[in-house]
C-alpha cells in the first residue's frame, strides 16, 4: 500500500522530520514502512495496517507543532505508542498553562483517568511508576487552576529522604542539601511558565516549593497541595500532610510504591493512607501503570526488566 500526505506548511518541514531526518527514521523502524519525502509531500509505503497508523502519526505530528510549535523525538515516540484506538484519548481534556502556546494533555487512557480524578475530587493519590507524568500532570493541574483564578497559591512539597546517600556528607547548608530533591518539581513548573513568572511567583509565596517538614503547623486554604514521592513519607508525616487541606482546596498525593526508601520494616505512610481512606466519598485513587509511560520508549522496557527480574528473585 502506498500513501501520500501533503504537509500543512513547508517551512516546518525541518520540524517535522527531526534533526537529520531522525524523526521518519523513528517512524520507519518502529512500524515497519518506507517513507521518502519529496516536494512538500511524504510518501508512505508498507502493509496497509503499518502505513495507516504512520498517516495518522504524521497527522498528529503535524498537530502538534501546529498546537505547541515544537516537536520531540519522546513526543513522536509516545504518539507511536498512544494511538491505538483501544488508547486513543480525548483531547477535550486538555490543561491550558502560563507557558507560550503550550497545551498539557493526557496521551494514555490511565492519564485520562487520572486527570479525571484530580478535577473530580478534593483528595486524589496517584501511584504509578517512574515516567507515567504522576507529577508532571498534578502540577499541570494545579498551574491552570491558578491561571483561572480558581487558587490563590500552589504549595509542592517532598519528603527529603536519602536514596542510598546521607544528607550529612553533602556539601552546603540545608537549603544546598534540600534543594535536589526538590529539583524535579521546579523542573515540572519551568516548563509550565517563563522563568520570570516563576521567580516572581515564588518570591510571593504563590508558589512554594518546600521540604515537607515545612508544611507542619499550617492549614492551606484555596490551595492545591501536591505531596510528591509520597512512598517515602511515615505514617505519621502522611497523617500531617493530610490535615493540611483547607477550605476550597485540593490535594494530590503521589509516589511509587515499588520504590520506597525508607528503613528496612518502616511501612510507608501512603500505602498505610490508601488502605485507610481508600472507600471514603471524596477521596480518588488512581494506579497508573506501565503502559501509561510516556518518556523515552526505553523508560517502558526498562520498568518492565526490572519488575520481571523483581519476580525472578
């Protein structure tokens, strides 16, 4: 079977294609077509199946950096992944932020769900390995409430607890020792704002970005609190944290379960949270899974090893 798409404009074609054509190699090797471009057209060849899903990739390709004006290799990857019809998703569930033309989107039916979740309930945990945007989508969240005046401030927090390292022997004062556990979640808010927003936003405590120590002896009204590798808290930790939420709040608790790093024969005070609160009215509770990983497609196949090696032993 052979098709040709005539692309929207010419002058991205760059865009589209990727650095050195990388992004049709990507298509070629993961679904198994030809694919020569010639004069503002690309030409599809293969068996039907494999050649209809590289359309429709195209397309959404297309789309996108019509939509967000970039395209990355992990985007065109996850569209790849994602566009099944058994896990096309609805892209009415888009989350506007403060970033230039950019639009946050669940591409998996278990981010639908979770997206769902968060808009449907005060209290939301989320569990869910490395890569599945257990963070990255409650703070899309939590920026476009702000933006729609429907918060006055957005309040992230993470325990500092040390993976295999000990905090002492870092170098710094505290802050120095806090702030790369911290790291991820300025990350997550960069890519939602410009940086001066940001700053000015933070040195207006709008947006905090804290140790969760920092949390106790406070009540957070018109807020969504965001507890992050929430594995890693105690049961007691997690019990402050919950009786943080305050009037015309929300609060979205998230972490792995399979990677908690707290001392041999402490039990985890989110998965102690989830068995005690799990069937209360109000409360949502979402498990997203491997598929729903949306990082580079390596990122699956390594979760997966793991888990395999994991029941091996």
């Amino acid at each position: 079977m052979e098709v040709t798409i005539q692309l929207n404009s010419t002058d991205k074609q760059l865009e589209l294609f990727g650095p050195a054509d990388s992004y049709l190699r990507i298509l070629r090797q993961s679904l198994d077509v030809q694919i020569s471009a010639r004069q503002g057209r690309l030409i599809i060849k293969g068996e039907e199946k494999d050649v209809t899903k590289a359309a429709e990739v195209v397309d959404k390709m297309q789309e996108q950096l019509l939509r967000q004006g970039s395209l990355t290799a992990a985007m065109v990857n996850t569209l790849i992944r994602t566009l099944d019809s058994s896990k096309t998703v609805e892209t009415s569930k888009a989350i506007a932020v403060y970033a230039h033309k950019k639009v946050i989107g669940p591409t998996t039916k278990g981010q639908q769900k979770y997206i769902e979740t968060m808009l449907a309930n005060d209290l939301t945990f989320c569990i869910g390995p490395a890569g599945t945007g257990k963070t990255y989508l409650a703070v899309a969240i939590a920026v476009s409430m702000l933006k729609k005046k429907l918060i006055r401030r957005i309040v992230l927090a993470r325990p500092a607890v040390e993976a295999g390292e000990k905090l002492g022997f870092l170098p710094g004062d505290l802050q120095a020792k806090v702030n790369p556990y911290l790291r991820p979640l300025f990350d997550a808010i960069e890519d939602m704002m410009d940086f001066t927003q940001m700053r000015k936003f933070t040195e207006l405590d709008i947006i905090e970005i804290i140790p969760l120590a920092f949390m106790r002896g406070r009540t957070l009204n018109e807020a969504v609190i965001i507890c992050d590798e929430a594995q890693n808290t105690s049961a007691m930790q997690m019990l402050m944290v919950l009786t943080r939420l305050g009037h015309g709040s929300k609060m979205i608790i998230t972490g792995d379960i399979t990677q908690i790093d707290l001392e041999p024969g402490q039990k985890s005070g989110m998965i102690e949270a989830i068995e005690t609160l799990r069937r209360i009215k109000g409360i949502g509770y979402v498990e997203l899974s491997q598929r729903d990983i949306v990082r580079h497609r390596l990122v699956q196949n390594i979760v997966q090893a793991y888990k395999k090696r994991a029941k091996a032993d």
